[in-house]
C-alpha cells in the first residue's frame, strides 16, 4: 500500500455509512474540503444497485417533519465544521424540499459571514407538473472562513472562468 498522503488521516479509506459515527473519530481542522450530498428530507425511499455486484443498497429519505430532518442533519454539520480547516471549504447540496431551514442551520454553524455563495445547480432533465412550477434545479451551499478556497487560488481567481 502506498505512503498516506496525509499524516492526520488515512485519506486512502472510504467509509460507509452514518458519517456522524466516524467523524467523532477525527481530528479537528484535518479536512481542506468537505461536500456532502445528504438525504433531501424527500420523504421518499431509495434503493440502487451498486457496483459490479449490483449490490442493493437502500436509505430511508423520511422524516416526521422538517424540524426533525434539521434535528437529524444539525450534530453532522456541527461535526463537519469541527474537522473543517480554517482554510478549508464546505458545501451542502439539497434541494426545496428543506433548503431555506438548511441554510439558517449552516449560518448558525459555522457563521454568516462564511457564506460564500449559493450555487444553483439546473438539471438538463428537468420535468413539471401541471399543478405546480417544475422544480428543476439543486441548490448548493458554499462556506469558507478564508478568502482562499481548499484549492489554494484565491476566490477570484478560481472562479474567474464563469462568465
């Protein structure tokens, strides 16, 4: 097995599951970049087929109200921030399901001046429904305490190819 690329944490390691159970685990400030893609408080159930195996693998999207659901993601977030460098960067995607109340969440955690940008994510696929506006689009939420993003450029500079 090759060297650790870094030594607070064996980065070569994919964890599965409750991520909350392993990044108690963790040292503090140990992590550049964090992107997390949790459930969307859809109150739906998934199941997949994963990997050559198509093994199945399911989760519960169900929650019994959106209290419940910001209860449920809170100590993740909390954590999350914990392991963040001071350097680092964060980002949450969800959906309209839960994504004002997550935000106000994240702003409580880990600041509201760390508020970088709210990225709107449109899906190519998108479908409506005759009884509502379609809602074709992802949001993703972008905290950073340092002006320099996990990628060393500076903010500007990194973004500097939108146009």
């Amino acid at each position: 097995m090759p060297a650790r690329p870094s030594a607070l944490l064996d980065t070569r390691v994919i964890y599965c599951g409750d991520n909350l159970d392993q990044l108690g685990k963790l040292p503090e400030a140990c992590v550049d970049l964090i992107y997390i893609d949790p459930p969307f408080n859809s109150n739906r159930n998934y199941e997949v087929f994963w990997g050559e195996t198509k093994e199945k693998r399911s989760f519960e999207d169900r929650h019994e109200s959106t209290k419940a659901y910001i209860e449920y993601m809170r100590p993740r977030c909390v954590e999350l921030a914990r392991v963040l460098k001071k350097t680092g960067s964060f980002y949450y995607h969800c959906d309209w399901h839960a994504s004002h109340y997550v935000k106000v969440m994240l702003d409580q955690i880990f600041g509201e001046n760390q508020f970088q940008n709210e990225i709107v994510w449109k899906r190519s696929s998108a479908h409506s429904d005759s009884k509502r506006y379609g809602a074709n689009h992802d949001t993703v939420f972008f905290y950073a305490s340092s002006k320099t993003i996990a990628t060393g450029m500076p903010m500007d500079a990194a973004f500097a190819f939108q146009t």
